[in-house]
C-alpha cells in the first residue's frame, strides 16, 4: 500500500524536527533536512506496518494541500495609564 503524506519540518535549537498531522505520534529528527525526511520515511513506514500487523485500521490522509500564507500585523501601539 502506497501513502502520500504531508510533512512538516520545523528547525530547532540544535537540528531539524518532522511529523505528519494525518498520523498522529510519528515523528523524527535529524541534522540536515535530508537526514530528518530519510528518518521521517523510516519511521513512517515503521509505524505503518506496526499497525498492520496489530490489526489496526490504517490512517485516512485528511490533508490534501498546504500553504504558506504571508499576513502582515499591524506594530501595536502601547498607551501608558
């Protein structure tokens, strides 16, 4: 069975951080973001199969797009009392 997920990657401290919002609980990390995607895949398929064997329903892929949206926040204005 073939999945097309959505990815997340945030950048930490100290490397970079992956999970997926359809399949809550599986995360990696990794130095570069290659290293976390390549873990990411691992881990994905990992998770998946574990699923499988226990039985359980394999996860719906809710997520059909992303989006960077750019908002510009107006500087608030503080008033002394």
């Amino acid at each position: 069975m073939r999945y097309r997920v959505l990815v997340v990657l945030e950048k930490t401290n100290r490397n970079y951080s992956a999970y997926t919002p359809d399949i809550p609980g599986c995360i990696a990390t990794g130095k570069t973001i290659e290293a976390t995607l390549d873990n990411m895949r691992e881990a994905l398929r990992t998770h998946l199969h574990a699923m499988a064997e226990d039985g359980d329903p394999m996860p719906e892929i809710a997520t059909i797009d992303a989006q960077f949206l750019d908002i510009q926040v107006e500087q608030a204005t503080r008033v002394a009392c």
